[in-house]
C-alpha cells in the first residue's frame, strides 16, 4: 500500500483526482481519509451510512448490495 497526498475540492461528493495521478490509480481500489480545514465542519453531524447510497446502488434492492458487499469482502484484505 502507499499513500499519495493531494488538496481538491469537493462538489456533489466528487473529488476529482489530479491528471498526474489517474495512471496511477486507474482500475484500483483505494482507501480515502477526508481532512476538511473548515470551522463549520466541526459542528456538522455526518449523515447516517447508507451502503446503497454510498456503492452508487441507490435503486438496488438492499439484498443485492448485502450480496455484493459479501462477494467482494475477500477483494478488501
């Protein structure tokens, strides 16, 4: 594993990931820690997890994302 640190913004909950970097992590998995340098962030409560909502499966039955979550675990050691 190696770590690569870059400052972006955020819009939509996107990230665009700089140009210099996507050959690099073109087709992998990666794991991402957010740092926000804002006050206000502090005082927000973040929203409850939906794997639905975060796998980009939003009109996916929650069997199938469980399914999904299960086949792929063994990918995530």
């Amino acid at each position: 594993m190696f770590a690569l640190e870059f400052e972006a913004s955020i819009a939509n909950g996107v990230v665009r990931i700089p140009d210099h970097y996507q050959h690099i992590l073109d087709h992998k998995k990666a794991r991402f820690v957010v740092l926000v340098n804002d006050e206000l962030s502090t005082q927000v409560k973040p929203a409850s997890f939906d794997p639905r909502l975060f796998f980009g499966a939003a009109n996916a039955s929650k069997q199938s994302v469980d399914q999904f979550l299960l086949d792929s675990a063994s990918d995530w050691a």
